[in-house]
C-alpha cells in the first residue's frame, strides 16, 4: 500500500526530490545584469581641475560614465568609440565622465595627450571599489536622468565582434534614455 500511495504521488508530482536552488555565478556578465535598476551610489572625487565633483553634480542628466586609467590597454582602445558617442550624444544633452584612479594631474595630461572627449572625475582606488557599480577596467554605465542604471557593460566597440552586441544594445539604450528624458 505504501509503494502504491508513493507511486501515486509521484506520478502526480506531489512528491519531489528536494530541489536544489539554482546557483548564479558571479561573472563580469552577471554583475551587470544586476545593477539594472538601482541607484547610482553617492560618490566624491575631484575633476582635472581639483575641483570637487558628486553624484549631485548629475542631477536630471542622462549619463554615461566610464571607468578607465591610463596604463590600462582596453580602455586606451575603447577612448576613439567613446569619443565619438561623446561628440554626437553631448549636443542632446548627455554627460560623459570618466572616472579614473589616476590623480587629477596625471588625468589632465593625460586628456591633453589623447584628446579623451569625457570630464574626468579622480578618486581613490578604494573609493571606486566603494561604489560598487564597475566590474574591471573598463566599464561603462548608463544612467538615466532618474539617476538609476539603465546599462552596464566592458569595452565598447562596435568594430571588434567580441564586444560588438553588447556596444549596440547600450546605445540603443543610450538613445531611448535621451528620448525618454527629452519628452518630459
């Protein structure tokens, strides 16, 4: 009776082996993914100028930030891309800033020697790691004008196939955040 009663349930699918959670491995990939949504955190650093920048700094702006420093090869790649984004996306309106952990001196010599189009924000190695929203070197947030992450990804290029997907879709992001803010 016991065999048949288990058999019963079974075949019902009342009875099931304990069931394993799914478990989602943290990968660069990931990492993105769950910023969606939330808030860009409060932050602190100085511009090439040492003057003092924050989060309030980008109040009702779409915003693009960048995460790079100068000896890094991949963002060094990325900067002619992001230039470009930068020159045909400033005129409606979007900010870029690039946040580095180089110093405000170093970032501005920097800027000078390869015309990076972006604002350059300095802060600590260990403020950046505070802020939690960049996954390596280099990423690239979107931000709404609501200050919450639209889109996270690694290197932009919309030439190199191994990045080329992802560079559409966030700016094609891009561009919906700009139209969103501009029908308000």
């Amino acid at each position: 009776m016991r065999i048949y009663l288990f058999t019963l349930l079974l075949i019902s699918g009342l009875a099931r082996a304990q069931e394993t959670p799914v478990v989602k491995w943290a990968t660069q990939e990931t990492f993105f993914e769950d910023l969606t949504g939330k808030g860009l955190p409060d932050f602190k650093g100085l511009t090439i100028n040492k003057k003092s920048f924050t989060r309030a700094n980008l109040k009702n702006q779409v915003v693009v930030i960048n995460f790079w420093f100068e000896n890094c090869p991949p963002c060094l790649a990325e900067m002619p891309e992001l230039n470009k984004l930068a020159k045909a996306y400033r005129q409606k309106g979007v900010r870029f800033i690039g946040i580095t952990h180089d110093t405000p001196t170093r970032a501005k010599h920097f800027q000078k020697r390869n015309g990076y189009e972006y604002e350059i924000v300095s802060m600590s190695k260990a403020e950046i790691s505070k802020l939690n929203i960049n996954h390596g070197f280099p990423s690239n947030i979107l931000v709404g004008a609501d200050r919450k992450i639209i889109y996270a990804t690694a290197n932009i290029s919309l030439t190199d196939t191994a990045f080329k997907a992802k560079s559409i879709l966030f700016v094609d992001k891009l561009k919906a955040a700009v139209e969103k803010a501009n029908s308000k």
